[in-house]
C-alpha cells in the first residue's frame, strides 16, 4: 500500500493519500472545535482581571508568608475529622461496594437485571463527585461531619465497586472448577475458590481509594461537609492570608503521610 | 462401574468435541485415556462430572443416572468423583490444609466451611493422607510456595479426602518434570489400588499411559479409535490415533521398564529422561522409516 | 493402610494472618479503639438530621420526573460551558505536559531538568481541583476562566507524571536502537519514545477529558463557572427537580465519554 508508482519509480510513503487526508480532516476539526470552545468561553473573560492576575498572585503570595504556626492549635480538630471522614466513609464504602461488585461481575452475578442494576449503581455514583453529594446531603442532613462521610462514601461505591468487580472477572477460573467438582454448593464455591483470589485486590483497592478520599475530604468543608475545608473557607473569605497558607502546608503534609501510609500498606499486601 | 452411551458434546462455536462415545469402565479399573490435543479428552472427563454439559447422551455411576441430575443432585454426585487437574487447580492463595478439606465441601454445610471448622474424623482424614504422600510437614504452607510436583500431591488428597469412588484425572502430569511426572503417576496408580477405585487418566504421553495403566482408551476427532490392554499400542494404532509417525522409538522404550517392581523412587538413565515426550522422542529417531 | 490408625492430630486451626500474636491483638484493639473514638468524635445532630427526612424525600421524588424545561436555558447554557471547559482545559494542560513529561522521566532528561519537572507535577498534584479553583477565581474573577485554569493545572499532574512514568518503564532497547542509527534527539524521541507511549496516551487524554468535565461541575461550585454554577443555584433556590435533571444530564455525559473512551482505546490498540 504505502509504495506509490510515479514516474520516477515506487516513493515509499508512511500512508496512504487516503488515509493522510483524513488524519488531516481529522486535526482540522478538533483544531475547529477547540478554537470555537476558546472563543465562547472567554466571552465573558474579563481580560483586564486576567492581565492583573500576575500582580495579584505576588500580592496575595507575599501576604501568605509567613504561614501563621500559632493557628496550628485549632487545627487538630479538623484535621482529626478529616482523616476521620475519609476513613469511615472508605469502610462503609467497602461494606457497599463488595455485595455489588459480586453482583455486577459477570461470573458471579445472580442474574443479568441484578447486574444491570449493579452497574448503574456503580456508573452514577461514579459520575458525582463527592461535593455534590457533600452539597445534596448538607441540605438533607445539616452541615456536619456526619454529611461528609456519607458524601465520600457515596462517591467510594462505584470506584471501589468497579475495580473490585474487574478484578472478579479476571479470576484464575480453573481454581473454582476444581473446587465445584468436588462438590461444593455456589456459596461455598465462592467462598473457597473466589474469595481467596480476589482478596488481595479487595485489601488494594481500599486502601487505593482510602487515600484519594484524604484528599477528596480536604474539600467537603466548602460546602459544610466538616473537615479542614470549613476553617479554609473561612480564612479564604476574612483574606486571612497567613492562616491560608498554615491551612495548606497542613493538607500538603497529611496528603503526602497518606500516600506514603498507602504505599506501605499496599506494597505490604501484594 | 461408570458407563458412557453415545455421549456427545458440541460446542456453542460449533467444534464437536465428542461423537457418540461408547465407554464402560468396570470397578477398580484404571484406564489411560491417550489421543492428541484437542481430540476431546479433556471434554470426555468434565462430560462425567458435568463440569461441561453434554450435548447428548447419557452417563451411569453405578446405577445412578448422572446426566439426568438436578444442581442438587449433581453435587452430591459429585462427591463421588474426585477430580485432578492439569496444572493442579489448587486455591493458591489457601493452605495445603485448606486445599486438602475444600474437598470435603460437599459433605459439610456453609457455616463450617466459613469457620473452617471441619469435623474431626475429616480433619484426622486430611493428616493421614498428606502423610501418605509426603507432605505432613506441609499443611501450613500456603499452597503457592509448593513446587510443581508437591502441588499436584496436594491435588490428589483434595481428589481422595471426597471418598470417591472414581477418579477423574485430567493431564495429571503436564506441567512436570519427567521423574517427577513418573512418582505422581506411580502414587496414583497406587493409591487405586489400595482403594480399588475406577480411575480415568488423560494424558498426552504414551509411554506413561502404557506403564501405569491395565487399558488404554485411544480418541481421535471425539471418537474411540482403539479400546485394549496398553501392550496392543502397535505402530499401526499410533498412526491411527495421531498419524504418521515413528513410533517404534516409543514401544521400545517400554519394553525395558520394570514397571511393577519399580523401587520408590525411579532413577532413570539418563538418555531416557532426556525426551520423555512420545513427539520430542520420534524426532532422536532410533530410525525407523 | 497397615500403619497405626488414629496416630494423626484431629485437630486444625487456620494460622492467624499476623504471625506475632501481641501485635495481632494490638492491631485489632487499636483499630477497634479508633472506630469508638472516630465515631464518638463525630458530633452528629440527630435532631437536624431527622427533619432532613423529608427534605431528603422531596429530593429523591423530584427525580420522577426531573424537569428538563429548562425554561430560561441556564442549564443548556452550563453544560455547553462545562463541556467547552473541559475540552480546552484537557488540550492545554496536555500541550504543556508533554515537555513536562519529557522532562520528568529520569532515563531522558539531566538531572536538573529532572528535579524541575518533578516539582512541577508534585505542585499541581497536591491540591484537589477545587482548591485551585478558589485561587483561581481569586486570581482571574468567576467565570470559567478561572474554572479553565484550576483543570488545566490539574491535567498538568495528571498527565506529566502518567506520562514520565510510561517512558521509564518504556523498553529500553528499542530507544537503543534507534540512537544507535545515529537519529538526533527529536528524531530518537519520534521514533522510539512516541510509538511505545503513544497508545496508552491516547487512552488517557479521553480518560482526563472525563475527569476535567467531572470536575467541572464541581469548580462551579467554588464560582469558576459551568455546569457546576448552575447546580449550585439550583440548590440554593430549591429547585430540587432542576438539580435532578442536571444530575442526571452529569451521569448520561460521563457515560457517553466513557463509552467512547473505551472504544478509541480499542482502536488505537
């Protein structure tokens, strides 16, 4: 295909003519729809803001310096809370998500309609994240730590769901055969020939997702989820600069302990 | 006595695997199922237990009619069929204890099984027969630290913990080496013996089929093109079974073997481990032609 | 068998996972004491809680149906914008990752670029999309603008460090290879470091699109602008039916995107 007869004899070429003018179509209409999206969007940008930005970052960095340390002291508390929402949350997530996952994996689900709902379980609680649900929850419950777990375990389901459900379905068949002819009834198959297996990544995933969930619930506190998100929203809107950075150091410090934590934890497991 | 009429298996991507096979296997007989890949051994076997599911045909255990059985049924049918597997099929991430009780799953209910909490006698059972094979030592090991050959003896205590009354062994010796694939064989062989149990072996290698077996079943294409003692495997029959070939290479070999008074553990010269592999072996070729 | 019968233990216990007993015991007390004091800590108002019941059901029964009027077009509008958001924020963020990428992986790049653009994918990995967001609209007023900022920095983290992470684990011989025909740097970077890493990059710029139209409608809620904005006003107002149909346009999206994703991954493969 790619030689070419001209008068001169074959040109070796990388593509076909064809198939290069539609790689080039293909490029012009994503170049298109990015310069259209660019156009709408800064329609309403105000450019003089834009051009100021510069300015006001430095502004805003030279007031954040020094971070304050004395405010450290009222901070335990909401960090405290934030470790505390992003760990339960991941248990109850967990406790959710594996009856699902077994329900939504195709070699142990019941049923293809219990499948069929497993999967949309999974798919919308995957598809809001966890301040929306912060946001929909505060309003039915009240502002509160209580709301933030339930958000981040809402949120976990799906995530913790899907993987765990792939990792059913990738599964060492053979090792179930053996254990069905010798007898064993569904349960205890699953028990001896499926659960072993899928252990390790179920252990994975939740401390996977325990440590997103860190970082996820440094935020719930924006909208009244609880946890170090609430005092930096209220710093940010007092422009109590030196506590905004305190407030930033802390989450840099508690994001970068848990993914070591989750490092360990998962290096330990597998 | 387990009996096979016209017992057929198609596959939903249309191979016919099996084409009305006729098979009757008396009491305490071991048979060596041989035939090249593919030729549906492996189908034949998962056919009996119905791990796969005939297409037509019948499949007697005793009197019990096993094809006719409902789920319930099945599985206590199933306990009477102790299953080894190519590549042994252990529960890797389990003990050698555990691998060995999940084949006394069929007789205990779900909550034992959770706690692991087998009856005494089973456990008693499971002790007696990893000493019987040499694996006392073993039952806290997880199963995936086990080399090949220990695995697969882990595999045959799961297989004889059920009481069964059948074997069904399925490549027993694939992915091991040839001295050991000749212990395994040998301690299955004994082990029938001692029980008297009917046993089924599929395997690929001739010479072992012919060594540790009274009949040799040959399957081509899912049909049985020879059913008779091991020492009727002429040249002529090779040929049928899995086509030109020299074969006379393979025979010979056997003749040699001092299979019955064979001491516990087989040295074998060395030229003869060499290419234990009925294929591997034509190609030396002790020219025939 | 002739041995001695009945010489076997009947006894059998599954060995404990942690070997050493006092930490078993330690682990197991120490996880149960934290349990007790995180949720003692927790300060629920149970009373709050209980009146939220039926707000909690008002919400749950706007979804049958949810209103998808859309009279004043506020939620076309958003989503349009939203959608607008991620692309441009996805194309940027992976225009500068590439060079980011480059030089983040540690068998390309010398030493010192080497630590600069691990700083950099460090920096914009840290913070939640949010966090960024509220600087952003600091920075730039609200408006998607700003929302454009916080995803493509985002994107920055994402994709740098998936990147440089491909390319160290590339295969070391095929770039050998072609460096020892000779090929200058950008030729030796098109021919043995782009057809290794390019499959999965693919893959993953459709995988970041769906994140940043995700998160999108959360920066909104912060006031950089889309989807988000509008949700966030729908709640304020009460408009649970509103809030409803957004949510679900959110789900029909990310399943679209995801689907597509998953074949162009097929295809480039």
């Amino acid at each position: 295909m790619p030689l070419i007869e001209t008068s001169d004899g074959p040109v070796w070429k990388r593509r076909t003519t064809k198939k290069q003018l539609a790689i080039w179509v293909g490029w012009l209409i994503g170049i298109t729809i990015v310069l259209y999206a660019w156009i709408l969007m800064t329609e309403e940008t105000v450019w003089f803001f834009v051009q100021d930005a510069p300015r006001q970052a430095m502004d805003i960095g030279t007031r954040m310096v020094p971070p304050k340390l004395s405010y450290m002291s009222r901070l335990w508390l909401p960090i405290w809370d934030t470790i505390n929402i992003a760990t339960l949350g991941t248990v109850i997530a967990l406790f959710i998500a594996i009856p699902v996952a077994f329900a939504a994996a195709r070699n142990t689900t019941p049923h293809f309609l219990v499948r069929a709902v497993a999967i949309f379980i999974i798919v919308s609680s995957r598809s809001v994240n966890s301040l929306i649900w912060a946001l929909i929850l505060v309003l039915i419950l009240g502002p509160g730590v209580l709301a933030g777990t339930i958000a981040i375990g809402l949120r976990s389901i799906g995530f913790c769901a899907k993987l765990l459900y792939e990792g059913i379905e990738e599964i060492d068949h053979t090792q179930v055969e053996a254990i069905a002819a010798t007898g064993a009834s569904r349960p205890q198959q699953m028990l001896y020939g499926i659960v072993p297996q899928v252990l390790p990544t179920f252990a994975g995933v939740g401390v996977f997702r325990w440590d997103i969930n860190i970082r996820e619930s440094t935020i719930l506190g924006l909208v009244g989820a609880g946890g170090i998100g609430l005092e930096l929203n209220g710093s940010i809107n007092t422009l109590a600069w030196t506590q905004v950075s305190m407030i930033l150091l802390v989450i840099l410090l508690t994001v970068i302990i848990s993914e070591w934590v989750s490092a360990k934890v998962r290096g330990a497991i597998i | 006595m387990l009996r096979l009429e016209g017992l057929s298996k198609r596959y939903k991507t249309g191979d016919e695997a099996l084409k009305d096979v006729d098979l009757e296997i008396p009491d305490g007989q071991v048979i060596a199922l041989i035939g090249p890949s593919g030729a549906g051994k492996s189908t034949l076997i998962r056919c009996v237990n119905r791990l796969v599911e005939p297409t037509r045909g019948k499949v007697y255990l005793g009197e019990l009619e096993l094809t006719g059985l409902s789920s319930g049924a099945l599985r206590r049918a199933r306990r009477k069929m102790g299953m080894i597997f190519q590549e042994y099929a252990l529960v890797e991430r389990l003990s050698v204890m555990e691998n060995v009780l999940s084949g006394r799953l069929g007789y205990v209910g779900f909550w034992t099984s959770w706690t692991r909490k087998f009856p005494k006698k089973d456990i008693q059972e499971a002790y007696r027969l990893l000493d019987r094979v040499g694996l006392m030592d073993m039952a806290d090991k997880r199963a995936d630290e086990l080399s090949g050959g220990q695995r697969q003896r882990v595999g045959i205590c799961r297989a004889l913990i059920q009481d069964p009354d059948l074997l069904l062994v399925d490549e027993p010796t694939a992915s091991l080496d040839p001295k050991t694939s000749r212990q395994i064989m040998r301690l299955i062989n004994e082990l029938c013996k001692e029980r008297g149990l009917a046993a089924i072996i599929n395997i690929h290698d001739v010479q072992l089929a012919q060594m540790y077996s009274q009949r040799v079943v040959g399957l081509e294409l899912g049909s049985i093109v020879y059913d008779g003692p091991p020492d009727g495997l002429t040249p002529e029959v090779l040929t049928r079974i899995y086509g030109e070939e020299d074969w006379e290479a393979t025979i010979e070999k056997v003749d040699d073997e001092d299979v019955e008074n064979a001491p516990e553990t087989i040295v074998i010269p060395k030229k003869k481990t060499a290419s234990p592999k009925s294929k591997a072996k034509a190609g030396n070729g002790k020219g025939k032609s | 068998m002739s041995d001695a019968p009945t010489t076997f233990p009947s006894h059998w216990k599954k060995p404990p996972l942690v070997k050493n007993s006092t930490l078993r015991w330690g682990l197991i007390l120490g996880f149960a004491i934290y349990l007790a004091i995180g949720l003692g800590t927790m300060d629920v108002d149970w009373e709050r809680a209980w009146d939220g019941i039926p707000k909690g059901k008002r919400f749950i029964l706007a979804f049958f149906p949810p209103d998808f009027s859309d009279s004043r077009n506020v939620v076309l509008d958003g989503i349009l914008e939203s959608v607008w958001m991620a692309i441009i924020a996805t194309v940027a963020g992976i225009a500068i990752s590439v060079p980011v990428g480059l030089g983040a992986a540690s068998n390309l790049a010398p030493k010192w670029v080497y630590l600069f653009c691990r700083a950099i994918v460090a920096g914009s990995r840290t913070f939640p999309e949010v966090i960024l967001a509220i600087f952003a609209v600091k920075l730039f007023g609200f408006g998607p603008f700003a929302g454009f900022i916080a995803l493509a920095i985002g994107t920055i983290g994402f994709f740098a460090k998936l990147l440089a992470e491909d390319i160290e684990n590339m295969s070391a011989s095929q770039a050998e290879a072609i460096k020892a025909t000779g090929a200058s740097w950008f030729q030796w970077i098109n021919y043995a470091i782009q057809p290794q890493v390019m499959p999965r990059m693919i893959g993953l710029s459709v995988y970041r699109l769906d994140i940043n139209f995700r998160e999108s409608a959360v920066v909104g809620i912060v006031g950089g602008g889309g989807i988000g904005a509008t949700l966030n006003t729908a709640f304020d107002r009460y408009e649970f039916d509103t809030a409803a149909a957004i949510l679900l346009i959110i789900i029909g999206i990310v399943m679209v995107l995801e689907y597509i994703s998953g074949y162009l991954r097929k295809w480039v493969q």
